[in-house]
C-alpha cells in the first residue's frame, strides 16, 4: 500500500465546498470566503513583531477615529480638539476613558448617526449583568464576521478534529441535536454533530445527559464545568471519548484545570472575551497563558494611576474595539482585571495576558489595605469536610460568610477544618460565618463566583 493509500479517506478538517460535486480545492460561499479571507490574513499577523502589529493598529485606529468623530455624539463633543491625522500612541494613550456606567447611561450619544452600510446590519445587544446591570450596545455585521473568524482560530490553534461531537451548556440554548457543530464551522468546513443543553438544567441532569451524548468536545461555562468535574468525581463516572473541555464567559479560577483533568483527564481551552467587545484573548495552543487578539481591538492593561504595566504587573483591563462603526468604544474599562506576560516561546507576536484575574468585585481587600484575587478550589477543602460547593462573600474588613453546600451537616472539627482554609486561602484570620444551604444559587444570568467581595466594590453584592 502506497503512503497516499494509507491516509484516511477525507482530510482531517474537509472544507465545505458550495458547488456541488468539487471538494477539493473547495469553493466556498461569499460569507465563507469572507472567513477564509480573515483566518488567511490572521494566519500571517500573528507572527508579527510588536512593533510591526502596533503600526498595524495605528491604522485602524485612524480610521476608526475619523468616523466616531464625524459622526458619534459624545466622540465629537469630547474629543472635537483631536486630529486623527497625527494620532501616535501617546496622544491616544491620553484620551479619557470610558467606565461601564458611562456607556450604561450614554447608549444613545454613544451610537454612530452614519454607519457606513458595507460594514452590514446593525443589531443591538446586551449583556448578562451579572452585577445586576446589564449594558446595551450595537454590532455590525462585520464585528460578528471578526467574532466569527476568530472562533474559528481559537479551533485551529487547539487542532480540533471537527469530525469529533461537540456538546455545549450554556445560556440562550435549548436542549437539541443538530447535524453539525453550527456557525462559524459550518460556514468552512464539514463536521460532526452537536448536542445543545440550557446551563439552566439541573447539574445531577447535566451529567446524565453528557454521560448519554458522550461527546468528544465540551464547552461550557467554567463555572459550570467546575461543578460537572466535582460531580463526575463525586459519582465515580467517565466520560471515554472527551479529548478537551472549552471554557468560556467567566474568569477561569485557579485550580479548575486540576480539577477537570483529576476527573476526565484532559485539558482545558479557555476563551477570554466579553460580549460589547468580542474576543479579546484566546489561550495559547502551547501554554495555559493568553494571546490577545491585536487584529481585534486594543488592550491596555493599566495601573491604578493609568500607567501601562509591565509583564508581571496587574492592571485594568482597557479596550478599544477596532471595527465597530455603530458603536465605536475607545478606551473602555470593562471592569476586569488582568496580569501582563513575557513574550511567548511559541513565536506568535500576539502579546500575552498571563492570567485573568476577574472583577474588582472578586477581589478580597485585606484590614490594612491590600487587595489580592484569592482562591478556593476543591483540592484546599478535599480531606476536611464533605462540601460540594462553596461560596465566600466579603462583608466588611472582618467578616467573611461561607455559603456552601454539603453530603451532610457538618461535625465542629470540619466546621473548625473549613474555617482554618478559608483563612489560609485570603491570607488573614477573617471572621468567618459557615451557613448551610440545600442548593447554591446563581446569578440571574446563571453564572457563578465562588469569591465575591462587598467591600472591594460597595453596595454591589455580585
């Protein structure tokens, strides 16, 4: 037998061709071949140096900048004393800031009276409001064209086998089977099936329904994977064919990659993103640290005094998103927080995030005034008491309540047990409450997290 006889009889990842008949090369579709347009660019700029990436953006900056000026309320009221024409990135770097509230209050001076119509339809938007604050905005056709393409990278960076099965839990799904793994990969390429379930249902029927469908790839939230790998492990069960779970939409907490691979003995992918922005970081193929997505938006990651930090440093996380002409957002402070990496060994140019460490709002603030990003995960309470889950809320510079959930009551040296760790994971003897409940509760937007601090962000209780 030939070398060429031995393959497979189809390519791994088999483009889908639009006329009939040819299926290879294939042809694809206009929408597709906008795809393979952006992924063929990408391919190229993310070897890039910084330099070479930076005067890239600067470009389309520019561009970005003329339209928010000529025809976005509060870009031409704020900002009417910039000439875009000599924007370098200290005078950018010295533009004012956009908060969250901002853009809750300011939607209507905030939306683009022209949008140019090649850029497509324009939809609007919201987000989750896990604060209990949901932000509107708008997209256009061509922002859900970079979204797109993007997931597409995040896939080929990880070399997903697409003719796998694919399981996703989470929000705005109903529970389904459908013959392929849906857009952006049904654009490109042929692949295998997909099984939808809301993160709404039950976790014990969760797990049943993955154990049924047992799929190749699982994406979900992480806070939802954290409570499926507790409760896999908790039952003794598998799931044979899982190659990778993808993780997306919350802060990955320390410990969760552990946890997943104690109980399916795979990795972990995550996706950092948000959705008035789009992608914003994709894990690295090689590395548990991020790339930023530079062809997507600019990322600042600034200190308290609005100072870019050096790798190594924590700092507010600051968008600029780089194709949305409805909605331009320049210098917007999404409210997380970020470390800055070294460059990576892996070649690519993309700067790196090393970890993303979540809102203000999970971040402990210790009595004499220093603040850090704790964390609780399972292997710190395994051996001390039954709990399945648990949730630590800040309620003031001394007191701590532990809600959590239980295989029974606990006995006074596991309740002693677990307040010793909960100490030891914030790094101070904190007062600290245990309350029992049956069931954890979620946000409104059914997300979880496990560490919630109401002195770090006053009057918001997450």
């Amino acid at each position: 037998m030939t070398a060429a006889n031995s393959r497979k009889s189809s390519p791994d990842a088999v483009l889908r061709s639009d006329i009939p008949g040819i299926v290879w090369p294939a042809v694809g579709s206009d929408a597709s071949a906008h795809l393979q347009s952006l992924l063929f660019q990408m391919t190229h700029s993310q070897w890039l140096g910084e330099a070479e990436l930076q005067f890239r953006q600067l470009y389309q900056v520019k561009q970005l900048m003329r339209h928010a000026l000529s025809t976005v309320p509060l870009y031409r009221e704020a900002l009417s004393h910039l000439d875009p024409d000599v924007l370098d990135w200290e005078i950018f770097r010295a533009l004012p800031v956009l908060n969250r509230s901002e853009l809750q209050s300011g939607f209507d001076v905030l939306q683009s009276s022209a949008v140019p119509p090649s850029h497509g339809a324009v939809t609007e938007g919201q987000t989750s409001g896990s604060t209990g604050m949901p932000i509107r905005f708008l997209q256009t056709a061509a922002t859900k064209l970079f979204w797109n393409a993007l997931t597409l990278r995040e896939h080929l960076w990880h070399e997903r086998d697409f003719s796998g099965k694919l399981a996703a839990i989470r929000v705005k799904v109903e529970a389904g089977h459908h013959p392929d793994w849906g857009m952006p990969v049904s654009a490109l390429y042929r692949s295998g099936p997909g099984a939808t379930l809301n993160v709404r249902t039950d976790i014990e029927k969760q797990l049943d329904w993955l154990l049924r469908e047992n799929p190749d790839y699982l994406l979900t939230h992480a806070s939802n994977l954290a409570a499926l790998a507790e409760l896999t492990l908790r039952r003794g069960v598998k799931l044979p064919r899982l190659r990778q779970a993808r993780s997306f939409s919350e802060t990955l907490r320390p410990g969760l990659r552990e946890l997943v691979r104690e109980a399916w003995g795979v990795g972990v992918a995550d996706v950092y993103s948000c959705e008035e922005a789009g992608h914003i970081a994709l894990q690295c193929p090689l590395h548990e640290h991020y790339h930023v997505q530079t062809e997507n938006l600019v990322v600042e990651i600034l200190d308290e005094t609005g100072r870019p930090c050096a790798p190594g440093e924590t700092g507010r996380v600051v968008l600029t998103t780089l194709h949305n002409f409805a909605m331009p957002l320049i210098r917007y402070e999404i409210g997380d927080y970020a470390e800055v990496g070294d460059v990576c060994d892996c070649g690519r140019g993309l700067p790196v995030l090393q970890r993303i460490h979540g809102r203000r709002r999970n971040m402990i603030v210790l009595p004499d005034g220093r603040r850090h990003w704790p964390s609780f995960p399972r292997i710190r309470y395994t051996g001390i008491a039954p709990v399945k889950q648990i949730r630590i809320v800040q309620r003031s510079l001394s007191d701590i309540d532990a809600i959590y959930t239980a295989e029974r009551p606990l006995t006074p040296s596991e309740t002693q047990g677990m307040v010793g760790a909960i100490q030891e994971a914030l790094g101070f003897p904190f007062k600290v409450m245990l309350q029992a409940v049956d069931e954890m509760p979620r946000q409104a937007n059914m997300k979880f997290e496990d560490i919630i601090s109401e002195v770090a962000v006053p009057g918001q209780n997450g």
